[in-house]
C-alpha cells in the first residue's frame, strides 16, 4: 500500500516537472531508454542461465575467494548484479549452496557492478555512442524475433546494450542542454554537510530508479556535463549503493527466508561500507587522485576518477566484510529464523524462489519428494504393518522383528495419508505442472520432472495400498488362525525386507550394492507371487482357511507385490540420479528402458 501510495506520487511529480520544465525531458527519455536496455540484457541473459552460468556460480561457492571472484567476474560480464541475486536466493532456497557462499557471490557482485561505472566514463562518454547504438538495437530487433532462444537471447542482449548506450546518449544530450539554461553547480555543498545531503539524493535518486546502475549513470552523465561538482557526485556514488539494499529490501518483503537473509547480509556490507566511504571520502579521494596520476588519467577526467572511487571503496568494504562472514552468517541465521513446528505436510524445500530456473526447480522438488518419502511414506508403511521404524533400520534379524511386533498399533492409514502426504502431494504436483508451464525446459528436464510426479504418485498408491493390507492385517491379529497369521507375516516380512535396503541404498555410501539388491527384489516380487498363490492353494485344500479369508490373502499377496515394486522404483527415480541436479533426466530414461525389458 505504502510502495502504491509513493509510485503514484511519483507520477505526479514526474508529470509536473516535464509539463514546467520540458528542458528536463530528454535527461528523463534518456533514464527510461536505459532503463529499458537494462531489463532486456536481464532477460537476454536469463536464457543463458540454464546451463553454464548457474554451474560456474554453484561450483564456484565452496571457497570463499571463487565465490567473490566468480560473483564480480559475471557480474561485470552480464551487467546484472539484480540477476546474480535472483540466481543466489534461488540457489540458497533449493539448498544448492550455503548461506556463506551466496554471501560471497553478493559482496563479488558488488565489486562486478561497478564495471557499469567505468564503462560508461571510459567508453560512453568518450565517443558518438549514438552510432553504435543503433546498428545494436537494430540487429537485435531481427534477432529476438527468432523463435530460437538462444538467438532471441543473443538479440535481447544487443538490443538491451543499445538502449542502454542511447540512453547514456540522451542523458548526455539533456544535461548538455539543460546546462545552456540551468547551472545545477549553484547548489553545490562542500564539506561534510555536502557529502551528507548528497548521499541523502543519491539514496533517494536509486530508490526512484530502483537501480544503482542507472543511479550511477545519471551521476556520471551529470557530471561529464559539469552540473554536479566532483565532491558531489562521490557522495551520490556511495548513495547509490546504500539506495539499492533498500530496495532489495523491498523485493524481499515477500520472498523466502532465503531471499530476506540475502538481502539483510546486503544491506549490512553496504550500509558498513558506506559508512567507511563517507568517513574517509577525502582520503580515499586523494588516494583516486594519486592512482590515476600513476596509470595516466588526466586531471580533470572526474569521470573516470569517480569510477576509480566506486570501485576501490567496494574492494576496501569486501576485504573488511571478509574475515566476518562467518559471524556475519551465523547472525543471520539466529535473526531470520525458520517458523518452528513445520508439519511433514508444510513445504520444506518448496517456495517461489526455486522457480526462477529450471536446475534449482528440479532439485527443490527432488528433495521435497525425497523428504516426503523418508519420512511420512516410509512411517506409514512401517505402522501400517505394526513394525516400529526404528526395527527396521536396525541390524536386527528381519524374522526376530516379525515375531516381536505383535502388537496391533491401531493405525488409521486413511487419516495419516490426509493429514501428512495429501497436501504436500498437492503442492509438489503444484509446483511440479508450474515448472513444466513456465520454465523453458529441455527435453530431459523436462522429462525428469515427469519423473518425480510419477514417483509421488507411486508414493500415493503405496499407502493405498497399505491400507488395505493393515484393515486385513489387523483382523488376521483378531481371528484365532494360525496359518492365516503365518501368510500376514511372510507378507510382512517380504515388506519390511524391501523398506531395509531401500534405507541402506539412500544412506550408504556404496549404493551400488543396494541397487543390485533392489533390482533383485523386484524380480523376486514378480515371481514369488505364484509361490504364494501355490501356499494359499494348499491352505484352502487342507481347509485351515476359510474362502473369505483365502480372497483376502489373494487380494494382499497382489498387493504386496505392488507395494514392493512401486517403492523400489520411487527409490530409483529419486535417489538413483544424485549428480544430475542440472540435466536432470538421462539416468531416468535408463531407468525406464531398463524397467521395459524386466
């Protein structure tokens, strides 16, 4: 309500200034066009994010110095540090990497967003950059018209560089005529009231533009056009920098605790680093001043000397921050806490975040599966056979378990099912049809996220299918028979056999010698179903079960069988692809292929 009520104001205050002052438009048309190249580089470069770019960035973060780097380098290299940030709270929400190691790639993009700074002064300013422009902005027109995505992506990029360069034109060009009728230097301040009030404007100018790219171009433009002095316009820069945690701050208002502790860990580097700018600002000037005398910049190019500026005061706030991430992370943990109490049927992994890419979709609906299927899934089967889980898990001998779980837990299956597996079914369902429909997929991503909804809905029919067994399994405890007892515990223990290995086959290392196994079971599953016909056969001849009970024991023999095999492949297709988080889906299709000739 508070973001509406000031847009609106906004809006209005725009209006009149352009209608009093139409001196002011082109600087105005010329913050818009760039603007506008901004958001098509974002999206010229989100189609290479599917491959590349999200491997580097999440190889990159398990040393603290490749995380710095590699967030700067592609920071620098794409023009986004906004992208950068989208791609790190998705990769925190889907548990790809660590909260220190988004940190990371946060504080390299801080230093990779300052290249905006020096390619604007050493090469915006520098020419006719309107000539460049436009042949940009026309072949990649042509290109983002392909139906290929990579050639669309490759079009949206030149286009967004184009805009972006003439906008840094038409700002040029407004300042320049703006300065024929206005001197904005008559309100230059020095001193450090001056550093303040115009750190205030920068804040407040990146919190309208919601962008301290933009922020910084109109600085420099400014500047270039000699309407803002050069004390001035190192205050605005740093500004700049405080103004753009603000508003990821307000982006992160209804994202995940992911993205509110990502955006608390930038607030806390740029508010400390600029702290230490605006304390030492005339120092670390007179360190620009003597930098560029070393590598040859001319005296007067303020333009550059500001970009010298926002680069070092970001590497200085960088080497500061660096021996406190870990304090820095761990405080951010204690602050932003997980809500308690989260139920097996609440998302865990799930949330708006791991949608923005195709990797961390597949790998958030994985876990979520994963989590499902260890937890409620396997509980319920357990129970729904009167075996503690605990048993199961243990090394004790399978047929000892049998003989000493007697008891009848009086197990609702059905209301268990509603009230930890129907929601979180639905929700990765949800979740699962969302990534399909939105994200651009290949086929094999594609085809594993078809996977995991097989594998849930394989889940759903396991407990079905318990229930069942448990109504019967319940009366065979009741009825003073023997043998009908005897054809529930092998049922039992056929069960209970399946759910050990497929614990040791997600917990042990070799998991190799575990998928053998439950390949094997499998097999075993198809074929002991006629011996178990043969044993029900005998008991109905020798008259030691009634024709009620032995409709029963058929019914279950199958659904054993059933139980057995659904939970064996949803141990396969889920934790038989453990490094494919990105291409998901091609041990998948070995998978069905091998399934088809078995």
């Amino acid at each position: 309500m508070i973001r509406k009520i000031f847009f609106s104001i906004f809006l209005a205050a725009l209006a009149l200034i352009l209608f009093f002052n139409p001196n002011f438009k082109t600087i105005a048309a010329g913050v818009a066009i760039l603007l506008f190249g901004m958001i098509l580089l974002e999206e010229g470069f989100k189609v290479f994010t599917r491959g590349p770019l999200q491997n580097i960035l999440k190889k990159a973060t398990n040393k603290l110095y490749k995380s710095i780097t590699a967030g700067a380098v592609v920071t620098a290299l794409i023009q986004s540090s906004s992208l950068v940030s989208v791609i790190t709270i998705s990769f925190i929400s889907a548990g790809l990497i660590s909260l220190g190691g988004g940190i990371g790639l946060i504080f390299g993009a801080n230093i990779g967003s300052t290249a905006t700074a020096w390619l604007v002064a050493g090469f915006g300013l520098k020419i006719k950059i309107s000539a460049l422009a436009m042949p940009m902005i026309i072949f990649g027109l042509i290109f983002s018209f392909q139906k290929n995505s990579t050639l669309k992506g490759i079009g949206d990029v030149l286009a967004g560089l184009g805009f972006f360069f003439l906008g840094i034109f038409f700002m040029k060009e407004g300042f320049d005529v703006y300065s024929k009728h206005i001197d904005l230097t008559q309100y230059a301040v020095s001193g450090y009231s001056g550093v303040l009030l115009y750190t205030a404007i920068g804040i407040i100018i990146t919190i309208i533009l919601q962008s301290s790219a933009a922020s910084l171009v109109l600085v420099l433009t400014a500047l270039a056009a000699a309407q803002i002095e050069y004390e001035n316009a190192l205050a605005m820069a740093i500004g700049a920098n405080v103004g753009t945690t603000i508003t990821a701050i307000l982006g992160s208002l209804k994202s995940n605790i992911a993205g509110k502790r990502l955006a608390g860990a930038h607030l806390i580097f740029n508010i400390l680093t600029a702290i230490i700018a605006l304390i030492f600002i005339f120092p670390l000037a007179n360190l620009v001043n003597y930098l560029a005398n070393l590598v040859g910049i001319a005296t007067n190019d303020y333009t550059l000397k500001l970009a010298m500026f926002h680069t070092i005061f970001n590497i200085i706030g960088v080497l500061i921050m660096i021996p406190f991430i870990k304090k820095l992370e761990v405080f951010l943990l204690k602050f932003f806490k997980e809500r308690n109490g989260k139920d097996i049927h609440e998302p865990k992994y799930l949330n708006e975040a791991i949608l923005k890419f195709p990797g961390t979709a597949i790998s958030s609906l994985i876990n979520e599966s994963k989590y499902l299927y260890k937890n409620a899934v396997f509980e319920i089967v357990a129970h729904g056979l009167n075996i503690h889980r605990d048993d199961i898990i243990s090394d004790k001998k399978i047929k000892k378990i049998i003989k000493s779980s007697t008891k009848n837990m009086d197990v609702n299956v059905e209301e268990l099912y509603y009230s930890k597996v129907k929601t979180i079914y639905g929700e990765i369902i949800k979740y699962a049809t969302t990534a399909q429909n939105d994200l651009k997929l290949t086929k094999e991503q594609n085809n594993a996220i078809t996977d995991i909804k097989i594998a849930n809905r394989k889940m759903v029919e396991v407990i079905k299918d318990v229930r069942e067994l448990n109504k019967n399994l319940t009366l065979s405890l009741n009825l003073d028979n023997k043998d009908l007892l005897d054809e529930y515990n092998n049922f039992r223990k056929k069960i209970t056999k399946v759910l050990r290995v497929i614990y040791l086959f997600r917990t042990e290392e070799n998991s190799k010698k575990y998928a053998e196994k439950l390949s094997q079971l499998k097999k075993e599953a198809k074929e002991s179903i006629r011996l178990s016909n043969k044993s029900i056969d005998k008991l109905i001849r020798e008259n030691l079960i009634s024709v009620k009970m032995a409709s029963s024991l058929f019914n279950d023999n199958t659904n054993v069988k059933d139980i057995n095999k659904k939970l064996i492949e949803v141990a396969e297709l889920l934790y038989g692809n453990k490094d494919s988080l990105f291409e998901n889906g091609k041990k998948n299709k070995k998978l069905k292929k091998k399934e088809k000739l078995t």
